[in-house]
C-alpha cells in the first residue's frame, strides 16, 4: 500500500511539473471543487463542494457544503469559508492551505439526539493542499475537523477547478 502511495504521489509530481500554468496568480479568480471522503465513522462517506473567490493571491472567500451518509443516516452542513492558501518560494506544484468557516449542521441520525433531526451550528476547520496536475486543475487532499454538538473528523481527496 504504501509504495502504491508512494508511486501515486511521484506521478501527480511529474505530471505537476509539467505544468505551464502560474500557480501563484489567482486574484480575481473563482475555484470551484468537489471531495469525496470517508469520517471518523467508517461507515459514514463524506462529499464535500466548495466555491472559493480570491480576494488576493492567498485569500479566497466562499461556501463550503458537506454531506454525509450511510444507510438511513444523513448530514448535512454549509458554512461560509476563509481559506488562506500559502505561495511556497519557487514551487509551483503544490499550494497548502488552512481553512476556517462558521455555518450550520442539520444531523439525521438515529442513534443521536434521541433520533430526532437535530440542526446546529457548525465550525468546520482544516487544512491540506493543492497539487497542480494542469494549468487549471489541481488535486486537493485535506483534513476537516466540525465541530458542533457532535464533533467529526474527515479525511478528504478530490479536484478544483480555477477559472
């Protein structure tokens, strides 16, 4: 598994490297992207989509919505977003990131708040990182902590698209 990994991660480098695209220059721009990952339940699959305005080359703005199932089982949050995305000196292939939002969670499940949908507020936190697989089109990994009456951790792959 982990040279698969391994040999994953050299790839999306090579194919990165290629790329012809600033990675710096995204003032102006919208970012649009879509994850697809797994919770601190195993069972609970996690889809996340975020729309993100660079306010300056570092500061994007925007909503971030987060479902979650399994079975008969849902979740589902929306917040509003700042991301900070760090320019690294003479890298262009990867951009991390660290996010912080303020929102509301509406909780279908069973086994919580005595089965009744519950909504509260959601403060998603995280961070992770882009990697440039064409000039437009990076490869996002991250990790998103909400915290509301029912805290949650989510490991998250997927792609966003800049325009």
């Amino acid at each position: 598994m982990r040279k698969l990994l391994l040999a994953l991660i050299v790839g999306l480098v090579a194919i990165s490297a290629q790329a012809a695209d600033n990675f710096k220059e995204r003032q102006g721009r919208w970012q649009v992207g879509a994850n697809v990952g797994v919770t601190d339940d195993p069972t609970l699959v996690g889809l996340t989509a975020a729309v993100n305005y660079y306010v300056t080359d570092s500061i994007a703005v925007g909503p971030l919505f987060q479902y979650g199932f399994m079975d008969e089982d849902s979740i589902f949050g929306v917040s509003g977003q700042v991301r900070y995305s760090a320019i690294l000196p003479g890298n262009n292939i990867i951009r991390p990131y660290g996010q912080l939002g303020i929102g509301f969670i509406e909780f279908d499940v069973h086994n919580l708040f005595k089965g009744k949908s519950t909504t509260t507020f959601l403060v998603p936190v995280g961070g992770g990182a882009e990697f440039k697989l064409a000039d437009k089109l990076t490869l996002d990994a991250n990790v998103l902590f909400n915290i509301s009456r029912e805290i949650f951790i989510g490991l998250f792959v997927g792609v966003t698209y800049t325009f």
